[in-house]
C-alpha cells in the first residue's frame, strides 16, 4: 500500500506579518511509494520513477513459413542479421506522434499493411509487407516525428528518430527486370 505523506506549513500566515521576519518552509510535499518507513535522508525525496536514458523495443519478425525470429534493437554500429520476413512486429512504451517505416537500401519505404494498437498501455506495432523481403538485401526501420522532429513516449520524454539497420540472410538475387545483355559477336 502506497502512504502519501502531505506536509503542509502555515506558511502563508507567516508571510503576512513583518517584511524582515524570514520564514523557513519545509518540504511541502513528500511521496514514498516505496517501505512505510522514512530516515532523515529520505524527508524531501519526491520519488519520479525509473530514469528513461534508452527508448527499448521488443521486435521481431514472421517468417515466410510462419516461424518467428527476434531481431536485436540494440543498435550499434553492427548490423542485425535476419531470415527473410513478411512481416515485422514491434512492440515498446506507448508512443506519440510518431511515423515508423521499412526502407530499402535506397531509402524508399516498402509496400506494406500497417496496424497499430495499444495493448496493455504500451503500442503493439505490425507491418505486412505486400511482397515479402528479398535476401540479401540490407533494409532500416525507421521511427520518427510525425508531425515534430521528434516523437514523445508514454511519459512526454521527446526521443530523436530511431534507425535499426538490418541485413536479410542469403544470397542476393538479381534485379528483376534488369537482365545482363550479352555482347553481340562481331563476324
């Protein structure tokens, strides 16, 4: 059971009197969340929860044979390295105005079907893509500002933009389209 302690000083009736008398006021507020218990070091301590230094995502993708893979959000300066997808799930602290997207290479976003919800105060993000990735292929996800330059969590924290570059396992095929033409012989 959480114990609020509130204490409140007469201090107003003190500033009413003479402009020389100095009034000392005690913390007006003092929260304990946690043991009922409080030493002297802890009288003033206004407990704000955990300190938000990192963003954190659960992500992880689908398979083309339904299997699921996790993909590590660490981020870093190596790049993650995954089965080929066809879709790609995330899951963090609720977030706001924010736009995630999957880049190629060439940053153009991927064809895909999105579907956010918030599930148990926290986002549960999925993205389907209209052809699954190709292997080999080196592709980011993306979390940005939608409307800002920077998007804000659950508890108004701004984070700057967010890129998780990850490698597809195998061998890259070629480009569709793009067949090597063969020199003509000459006779």
């Amino acid at each position: 059971m959480n114990r609020f302690f509130v204490l409140v000083t007469a201090a107003s009736l003190g500033l009413l009197g003479c402009p020389e008398q100095q009034v000392v006021v005690p913390p007006l507020v003092v929260v304990d969340a946690g043991a009922p218990s409080m030493s002297e070091d802890d009288a003033g301590v206004l407990d704000a929860g955990p300190v938000h230094s990192a963003l954190v995502f659960e992500i992880w993708g689908t398979l083309l044979d339904g299997g699921l893979e996790s993909l590590d959000s660490s981020g870093g300066d190596q790049v993650a390295e995954i089965d080929v997808l066809q879709s790609l799930n995330l899951k963090s602290v609720a977030l706001r105005d924010y736009r995630l997207r999957v880049l190629d290479a060439a940053d153009h976003v991927l064809a895909s079907d999105d579907v956010a919800t918030e599930v148990d105060g926290g986002l549960s993000y999925t993205t389907t893509f209209v052809k699954p990735l190709r292997p080999g292929r080196i592709y980011s996800l993306t979390i940005e500002g939608q409307i800002d330059a920077q998007f804000t969590d659950l508890h108004g924290t701004a984070w700057d933009d967010v890129r998780l570059v990850f490698k597809t396992r195998g061998q890259p095929e070629p480009e569709r389209g793009k067949s090597v033409k063969k020199k003509a012989k000459k006779r």
